[in-house]
C-alpha cells in the first residue's frame, strides 16, 4: 500500500468517514471509489460490488475474470447515554460488548465518574453543550435516561436535529407525552420530535437495571437493521 493510500484511509476514519477501497488483486493497482462517481469503470465497480455495498461488508468481486478486493470500511458505531443512573452501568456493558463506542454525558461528577464505567469515554458537561462537537452520524445511537427534563431534552434538543439512526428516552407513556410537549413549545417539529424511541426499549416486560438495557440494546440493534434493509 502506498503511503498516500495509507494517509487518506487514516484521515477518513480519523473523520469518520466512509470509504471504499477497491484493490485489483492481480496488478495490487488500488482505486477509492466515489459511490457518486459518473466514471465508467466506477459505475462497473459498483455495480458489481452492489450486495457487499448494500451489506457494509468488504469481500471479493470478479470483473471481466480479474478478481478485485473490495474493502468497505464503515466508522464505528457509537452510543452516547445522557445520564448516568444505575441503567447506565448494565447497558454500557452491554453496548461494549456490542461493539459500540460508549459515552457517557452527565454533568454530576459524583454519578458519571471512572470508578462506576471503568474504561468508558465520560463527558462531565451539560448535554447540549457536549453535544455541539460530537459529530452526531449516522453511525450514532443516543438514549437519555435521567428522567430529568433538564437533561434528558437539553440533550434532545441536539439530538432530534440530527443524523442519529437511533434516539430513546426512558420513561412512561405519561412522561413521555409530557416530553414530547415540551418539546413542541420548544418549537421542535413534531416529525423530528416522532423519531424518539419513547418509552425506551422494546416491550419485553423488562423490570431490572439489567433487564431494561437489555430492552434498549435490542431495540437500536433492531433499529440498525432494519435501516440496513430498506437500503
């Protein structure tokens, strides 16, 4: 691999950027590919690497007998949990195990600290605030479970704005319709306001800490598949 090669692929995934990578397995020759390129041999690329494309996935390709190497490389998905409550432990856990990079945003050092999510990113400011230079994609999952409108709607006045793929809020139906409420005096459109997850997780009678991160990380696993599908 060449050293410009080498120096574009670290700069997108410095960025969170995707990129496509194509390598002609035969000469070593490598091409990124723009999947709005108007190029021919572009297009031929691409539509011959559809399915990994459609996938995410890297993998092999035949092209006029000449086998290509396409390398799909996608940012790592994230989870930002606004609050730092008991549910916050399990569901970091879970969310590593997954495969997630997790945040943790609370402005209450004495709750969001190294001793209770050990080896997990902490942000000690204000939701909003952390928010601005988050660089919320749509690799991104963001949940709020203070119960603290102060909180959890500074953090989704950031949120629903954004590219997130999956966006929940602890809590009944009760404080959820009094969410969404405030939510429309906040002057926030009720279709940005329609894409939070409200009550969190999905209904499996979930009762414990344990149990109801469990609900959540599978729900947004559910939510990225199914955004995956009606690609």
């Amino acid at each position: 691999m060449k050293d410009e090669t080498l120096d574009i692929i670290l700069s997108k995934k410095y960025h969170r950027e995707k990129f496509i990578l194509a390598t002609e397995i035969n000469t070593g020759k490598q091409i990124f590919i723009n999947e709005k390129s108007e190029d021919i041999s572009i297009k031929k690329l691409l539509e011959s690497a559809k399915e990994l494309l459609d996938l995410g996935q890297s993998g092999l390709i035949n092209i006029n007998k000449s086998p290509w190497f396409i390398n799909v490389s996608l940012p790592p998905l994230r989870l930002v949990i606004v609050g730092a409550v008991h549910i916050a432990q399990p569901l970091a856990k879970i969310a590593s195990t997954t495969g997630y990079e997790v945040t943790i945003i609370d402005p209450r050092s004495a709750f969001a600290n190294d001793k209770r999510f050990p080896n997990i990113r902490i942000i000690n400011e204000w939701p909003e605030e952390a928010l601005i230079d988050y660089n919320i994609d749509n690799r991104t999952a963001i949940v709020t479970l203070t119960h603290d409108p102060k909180l959890d709607d500074s953090a989704l006045n950031a949120a629903i704005k954004s590219d997130a793929f999956y966006i929940g809020s602890l809590g009944s139906k009760k404080t959820h319709n009094a969410r969404i409420n405030r939510l429309l005096l906040a002057n926030h459109k009720q279709t940005d306001i329609d894409r939070i997850h409200g009550p969190v997780g999905l209904p499996i009678g979930a009762k414990s800490p344990d149990e109801i991160a469990i609900s959540i990380m599978s729900e947004i696993v559910k939510t990225l598949h199914e955004i995956k599908r009606q690609k």
